[in-house]
C-alpha cells in the first residue's frame, strides 16, 4: 500500500507479488523468437482472491507449455491470424496446468486442477476460460502431462493421425520432427495401429531415442542425410518463416507422388477431445506408450525455452516448472 | 529405293515422306521448352502399310495436343518420373487424334478414328496402344474435342472435381489457369453442379472470355493483381521449375487455412472413363458446356505451339491440326 493510502487509513491488505513473462515487442520480421523479445518483470496483485463479481477464479500456474505455434502470436495483429496476437508488455499466454486458488465462479473451486490457456506469470485471474478442462487427478500420470501427451500436442496427433491419415495396418508412417511433442505420439500411436513408423529429427540422441525408446521402426537425422531435398529439410524451423527462406521448391512431387497435403488444427476436432484422452490415457497407463518431456525450473527460465523451440534444443516436450515440487502444498 | 535395290532387281515401291517433330537434346537445367528445342524432319516410310505380322496398325495422325506434362519427357531420363522421357531425335510422342489407314491388328480397321498416344508426324505405326480408344464419331462433336473436352484435360478436370473435391452446391471453387485445357472444363462443371466459380487466368482477353463465355461468377488477371501472394502467382509457369525459381513460401497458409492439397493423376481413374464420356459428352450436346480451342495448322506450327504453353499463349486448348480439312478424304 502506498503512503498516501497509509494516511487515509485504508486497511491493510498484504500484496502479492505476481511475476511474470511479458512480450516486449512484435517480430516484425520472419525470424524466429530469441530469449531478448521477452523480459521477466514482477507486478502485484491487491490479493489472492477472484474480484467478487467478476465470475472469474484465480489461479496458481504450476506447468507452462512452450509450443512452436505461440512464434504466431508474436506478430503485429494485422494482418490477422487464426489466434490473436499477444499484447506488447502483457504477460504470454499458452497453455498451462493450474491450481484454483480462489473462484467466483461456481464451476470451478478452490483446489481444483485445471488444463488450458493461461498467463505466463505466477498467478492469473481467468475470466475467460479458453479450451479449459479439469483434470481429474490420477497420479499415475504428472500433471505435466496434460500439457503434451493429454494436452494440445498429443490431441494434434490424435486428430492428424486418425482422421486426416486414417492408417491401416502394413502401411507407412513418416513422422518429421518426430521426437517432439506432437511426433512421438504420431509414431507410437501408428506402431499401435500396426503401421511401420520412419521419423527424422535434428540429433543424433533424438534419432537413438525415437528407436529406443519409442519404438519407431527408424529413423534418420536430417541435417545429415546428404540426399534430402529441401521438403524434408523444412520441419519446425519452417515455423518462423514469412517471405524469406528458400521455400518449397519441389512442389510438382505432390503430383507425380500423389501427395495428400492437409492443414488442420486440433481446435477444429474439439468434440472427439474425450475419446482422445480415453484412448491414449489407457495405452499410457497400459504402458504402451511413453512420453519425454523437457522440463525447465522457474518463470526465468521460460524465454530461452521457447526460444530453444525454433533451434531444436529441446529433446522432447518442452515444459517449464513454475512451482518446484518442494514449494508446493498439495501436488505431485 | 536405293541403287543397290535397283541393280538387284527388287520390285519398285512408292516410298512415302513423313514429316516429324524431334526432340533435338535434353533440357538439362529449369527452363521452360522454346522452339527450337525441336526441329521439324522428314524421314520416309517404305509403303503406306503396318508391316504383317507386327500386329500394329499405321495411323495418319490429323490433330495433335499440347500439353504441358510433355516439358516432364524432355528432361534426362534419370532421375526416372511417372513418364518415360522423350528419345533424343525421335519424332516427339502425344495424345493426338489419328485414323487409322492400314491394320495388322483385328481390332483397328482402316477407316477407324482412334484417340490416344502417337508420334509427332503424318503417320505412326502403333504397337503398343497406351490410353488409346476408338472414336464414336459424331458429327456434332469436332474430332478434336477428344484431345480436351473429351481427352485427358478433361477427364483430368472430372476426376479433380468429382473423385478429389466432391462440389457440393453453393460452395466455392477456385480455379487457377482457368481458361486453358483443364481450368475450363473444372470452371463449367463445378458451375453445373450449383457451385460459385471464380478464375484467375493471365491475361484481358482470358479473363473476359471465362465470364462472358463460360459462365464463371467471377474472374481476374492474376499479372495485375497487386495483393496476390507467390501461390496464386505460380501456376503453369511453375512446370518448368526445377530448383531455380521461388519456391512456395507461404506454406503455413495450409495449416491456417486448412488447405488438403492433393495431386492426382488421371491415369489413376481410367475405370472411369466411360462414366466421364458419357457425364460431359451429353452436357457438351445439351449446350451446357462450350469448349474453347486454340489451333495451328500444320506440324511446321508444332514447336511454337507446345513452346506458347508456358508463356501463356494458347487461349483455350492447344491443338495442332496436321491435315488441312480441305486435303482430307473422309472427316468433318
């Protein structure tokens, strides 16, 4: 409380003080992120309750998730995209698994988990909850978790897999960026369906670990693979690119190979969202699939892990850890 | 006959030139085909008769088509394609229209109209019939329309509507190279299937004819217009490409946009052939489509011809007429 407060005699209230990763200026060129276009800074928020009235709850973040698409999100808002773009200054938004600290709102209550986007800071008050859902706990499987393998990414290669692909068993599956967090749900997923999985991604540990441990038939490292065109050589790091860049230039293949090439976001197939987390929860709890995840401690840590999205730093899943486990009260 | 035959006493026989397009070298880089990457020869044929016991038939060929798959068979054949490439000094190969004038197969009978592959020449013995059928000939369909309306453009434009897209009424179909053998004939179908039709084709004179003649809701320049991005400004100018040129830069536009890009070839869907007659001859008769041909007489015009192509300057389907209507015996 301010001075002036103190001698108006408002009562006392404790402040809490609200870290956060703030956006501090559009890219408005076709790079990629670096750590520097983000800046750590601390505001407050009066109290750790949700303004009555307000129909919104509070939440503590405890996982943020650091996801490829989220580049989109840094640029100027015109010309408009498919998601809005983040506010210069305000903190990044994404997708996050929180703790209700306090609601307003019926549906939600102290204590509960839930899954969806959320800020890029210590606490926030949602108002507007977006492709938000409540985890039913299960300590079988981290609450981490549900940012990748039950999350976005893993709900991504649900849909892409089966209902863009369709895979029967026998045929061939070839996963790019196949160690990340969408590519090794696809692989696992087809090997399940009896598929025979290549994937490619960008080291020599991804590649022994996509066939050590994740079953993949095999797979190779792009960036040393001699006789690759340009089409397998543009994975994620595609995601930056504007106008600059080599582009596609063998695009008459999609002919001659009767290529199918079909855009699609997850949010388009939302109704099949409990079917996907039945399908995969049990495969996951049967063991059948396993999923690795590249954790980051701290809010600090955040810009430079999603900045090491678009240099392929990360070997599976990229997560950052709000709250260490030690400093929590009632959570794996 | 030669001196030799002469002093031996052989019986004399009337040799026959025959005029050939041939194929001068391979194209080796990116560039598109130019006329002189032919030369028009004239080679002789013994008599006017398919050898007995070849089991071919000698065809004069009386109209040949342009198209622009040909520049795939005038690169080197290795690295191979769906097509073999063309034989260096050899008459140029193509869909033509043909009759048949002497037969040692029982199926082809002198007086046959057939469509199908053949050689750039007057006349070619046929031994092994590729994608070859005999003409029903009507009178009110021009014998050349079975190069386009009724041909490979055609059935190429059939099988991308009907098997790849599946128009429903009061969706919207866009059509890129609008005006030329394949654009037309999607243009127009799509429109009797209740569809709104837009086109984009590379000059005034196109663009007009697409609206006033063919019945599309809308049409523009794609040269002239300045908000256009690379994917709609690369069209039949992209078949040359190799690896020089731009590349398609604007690729994510397929996720955001959930694009399905899908390449076909009609060769894939012969068994629908009939079906595909029988749909566009009967809507052609019933006045319901036009067909717009571009044709040069004689095969001196043949280079220039197949060279225009990919500088835009057919309008309509580009056909070569080898025999004059005046100077033949039996057709239209």
């Amino acid at each position: 409380m301010t001075e002036e407060e103190k001698k108006e005699g408002v009562a006392a209230v404790a402040e809490v003080s609200n870290k956060q990763v703030v956006l501090k200026a559009y890219i408005t060129d076709g790079r990629a992120p670096r750590k520097d276009d983000m800046a750590v800074t601390v505001s407050t928020l009066p109290e750790l309750k949700a303004p009555k009235g307000s129909g919104g709850f509070l939440v503590k973040n405890l996982y943020l998730s650091c996801d490829p698409y989220m580049r989109g999100r840094m640029r100027p808002p015109s010309p408009a995209s498919y998601i809005p773009s983040f506010l210069p200054s305000r903190p990044i938004e994404g997708f996050g698994v929180s703790e209700v600290v306090d609601s307003d709102n019926p549906e939600f209550q102290a204590g509960d988990f839930i899954a969806g986007m959320t800020g890029w800071e210590e606490y926030t008050l949602i108002q507007k909850p977006q492709q938000l859902r409540k985890i039913s706990r299960n300590h079988a499987v981290p609450l981490s978790y549900h940012l990748g393998l039950l999350g976005m990414p893993g709900f991504t290669a649900y849909c892409g897999l089966y209902e863009l692909c369709s895979p029967k068993a026998g045929e061939f599956v070839f996963v790019s960026a196949a160690s990340g967090a969408v590519g090794q749900i696809v692989g696992q997923l087809a090997k399940l369906e009896g598929c025979r999985v290549v994937g490619s991604a960008g080291s020599a540990t991804k590649v022994e670990m996509l066939t050590s441990k994740m079953g993949f038939d095999a797979a190779f490292n792009y960036k040393e693979e001699a006789d690759l065109d340009a089409a397998l050589k543009s994975m994620v790091s595609q995601h930056a690119v504007t106008d600059s860049g080599p582009g596609i230039r063998n695009i008459s293949n999609v002919i001659v190979k009767r290529i199918k090439m079909q855009g699609f976001l997850q949010s388009d197939f939302l109704h099949l969202y409990p079917r996907f987390l039945d399908h995969v929860t049990a495969h996951f709890l049967a063991g059948d699939i396993v999923y690795v995840e590249d954790v980051d401690d701290g809010l600090e840590s955040a810009p430079a892990a999603l900045a090491g999205l678009f240099t392929g730093e990360n070997i599976g899943k990229k997560v950052v850890r709000v709250v260490p486990p030690e400093s929590r009260n009632s959570m794996n």
